[in-house]
C-alpha cells in the first residue's frame, strides 16, 4: 500500500478581525427591518393620539405678519422679513454684510372662497416662505369672509376698488414704485383683470397659478353651466351668498375617491411628521372654505363661465372693459396637468390674448391644488417663479 501524499484542502480565507468585528455588531437584516417597523408603530400610535386632539388649522398661518392696510372687506397683510443686515466681527474690522433683497414687492392674491393662508399652508409647504427667504418683501390680500349683509358685493368691488387700494398701499409701505402681482385661480384672474382694466404701470410682472383664460375650455365646469345655467342662478338668489359648505362639498366631489383613500394614507404614515402636517394643512383648505358673495358669484356664472366675456375681450366692470391686450409686462403662467377644474388647455390660452412679448407658460404635475401646494410645487413652482422674477426684475440698487 502507498501513502497518501494528496495535500490537505486549503482553509477558507478568514475576514480581517475588523470585519469580523463590525459584522458580529450588525444586526441581521431582518431585525433591523423589524426594529424599523417598531420604531414607527410606536411613534404612529404617539402621533396619532395627538392627531385626534389638534385642529386641523394648527399647523397653518404660522409665518409672522401685520395688517397694514384695510378696505371694506378686505385686509392687507406684510409678512416680517426673514433676512436682516448683519455686522460680522472679523479680526479687528467690522464687516457688513447686506441681506439680499429683491427689487420690487410681491402681493399675493387667493381665490375667492378659501382662506389666505393657503399661500402659507405648513412650515414646510409655505410660498409666503419661500419668497421671503428669496429676499422678497411679501403683502397678501386677505379677501375676507363675507356675511349675509355682503350680498351685493360684486366684481367691480375688487377690480375697481379693494385690489387697486391694496397696490397702492403695497407700493405706498414698500416705497419700491412698483410690484409683482402673483394670484392663484381667481386670484390670478384678479390680476390680470386689474391689469386688463387700468393698464397699471406699476405693475411690474405677473405670476398666475392654475387661472383660467378660457372659460369654455372648462369641461367640467362646463358641463353645469351650459345644462343648468338657469337653475343655478335662480339656487343662487335664494341662497344669497354661496355658503362654503356648499363650495367645499363641490370642490372634494372632483375627486371622491382620493377623498375617502387619503384617511387609508394618513394611517399608513402616522409616523412621519411632515405627512400629517401636509394632510393637516389640505383638511383645513378644504374644510374652511368660506362664503361666495351672491353677486360676485352671478356675475362670474354669467359673463366669465357662460359667455366666456374674458377670453374675448368684452368683460365690462362698470364703466371699464378689461381688454387682455393692455397688458404688457412680463407675465408667468402655470397649470396642473390633472387639473379638472382649470385644464391645461383654458389656462394656455394667456399666450393667445397677452399683448406681452415676455409670456411663459408651464405645465407641472398636480391637480387644482396641487399645483398650488402639492409635492412638486416648492420647486416647479415657487423656486421657478422666484428666480423667473428676480431674472427679470433684478435685486434692489445698493443705496
């Protein structure tokens, strides 16, 4: 019998003790999968609890301000700015540091309906923010939350009267000599009808969100106003005002099922703060809607949705007929790409009537509030139209 000179196997290399260490100290996958899903039951449950205690509208109108201005119904607010000159010590000089600051104002202008704290929804979803950190000082329009007695509030009210008064106090506070109109929905039609009515050279841009131009191409709007015209004024002039109840119930029917679906995703995210925030913020929009006046609203029915008076140039407000084509200064216009109420298609059709040369139009994702305050909007939406101002309009001069 021969010996067996056949080598032995060789031994599996070993890890270095440092591995070998720092993988004994790593749970496995699975635990820590496990440990995660804890984490957030434990911190959903807690969050929960609180949820079921707070208002909806705690989480909303945070950013500091003081009403500077009042008219009838209405209130100008100027929010605190968030940027200050600073004096550095470095060394043995003092350095000066100037804040940046842009060179005209921003008022910001809402829809008829909701209130103004939808430009300043949760900290973290606030354009009132973002502007003022982008060095704008910032006025808003607060429309007010009409009464019974404000029945006969018509457009002329705010095109002729309460949005003039609030840019010239806007210009007057800020002593800039001119100012940046930025509405959403109907506060976009605010200023464009400003403009369309006095030829404002004060006005220095234009910046609308989800505002219709082009009534007509309202399909769902549409489908009520052009089969139930009739019944609906005459629903109106028994109301008197159009209760907010009666909008907000509307407003949620264009998406039924997301309004039943988003309890099933607030559960599934108790745990992150932010979420519950953004689903505060949005329940307090569309459960605080407040009154349409009657008039305002009969008026709008009328000759913006049913004759579509705005598109074509022939909208009158008393004596004055807001022409489209007086408006030459730079305007920026931005539509949801699954808005219902306003398409895409009714808020392109700026480009068609603006005399301006400088017009931008931009699709972004979300519906009718979400392109106002949806996910993508701080960046798609506020960033863009902050640098698209301060583009064209530029910083304040060095004084």
């Amino acid at each position: 019998m021969t010996a067996d000179h056949t080598p032995p196997a060789p031994a599996d290399p070993q890890p270095p003790a440092s591995s070998q260490h720092s993988a004994a100290k790593r749970p496995p996958k699975v635990l820590r999968q496990l440990e995660r899903g804890a984490v957030r039951a434990v911190t959903g449950f807690v969050n929960g609890l609180e949820w079921l205690q707070r208002e909806s509208t705690a989480v909303v109108d945070r950013m500091p301000y003081e009403v500077v201005a009042e008219r009838g119904l209405v209130k100008l607010r100027r929010y605190q700015t968030l940027v200050k000159d600073e004096d550095f010590q470095l060394g043995q000089s003092v350095v000066h540091i100037a804040a940046r600051r842009q060179r005209y104002p921003v008022l910001l202008i809402p829809p008829l309906m909701v209130q103004p704290w939808i430009f300043d929804l949760t900290p973290r979803r606030s354009l009132v923010k973002t502007l003022l950190r982008q060095g704008f000082d910032v006025f808003l329009l607060d429309l007010g939350a009409p009464k019974a007695e404000n029945e006969g509030v018509n457009l002329e009210s705010y095109v002729l009267d309460w949005v003039p008064h609030a840019i010239d106090e806007t210009v007057r506070v800020s002593g800039a000599g001119g100012l940046v109109l930025y509405g959403y929905c109907m506060g976009g039609l605010f200023a464009l009808m400003h403009s369309a009515v006095h030829d404002d050279p004060r006005v220095k841009a234009i910046v609308t969100i989800g505002s219709p131009i082009d009534a007509h191409k309202m399909a769902l709007v549409q489908l009520f106003v052009q089969n139930a015209h009739g019944q609906i004024q005459a629903l109106s002039k028994k109301l008197g005002n159009v209760p907010g109840v009666v909008s907000s119930t509307a407003f949620r029917m264009t998406n039924p099922i997301k309004a039943v679906t988003r309890y099933g995703d607030l559960f599934m995210n108790l745990w992150n703060d932010d979420f519950i925030n953004d689903f505060d913020g949005i329940t307090a929009w569309t459960s605080h809607f407040v009154d349409y006046p009657g008039d305002a609203f009969r008026q709008l029915l009328e000759h913006f949705m049913k004759d579509n008076k705005f598109r074509d140039g022939s909208m009158r407000f008393g004596d004055h007929t807001a022409d489209l084509g007086r408006i030459h200064c730079p305007v920026l216009a931005f539509a949801g790409t699954t808005d219902k109420i306003v398409p895409p298609e009714a808020a392109r059709e700026i480009l068609a009537v603006l005399a301006s040369q400088d017009k931008t139009f931009r699709e972004v994702p979300g519906g009718h509030m979400g392109v106002m305050a949806g996910r993508a909007a701080p960046e798609m939406v506020w960033a863009t139209s902050a640098a698209w101002l301060q583009d064209r309009l530029g910083l304040q001069e060095e004084r």
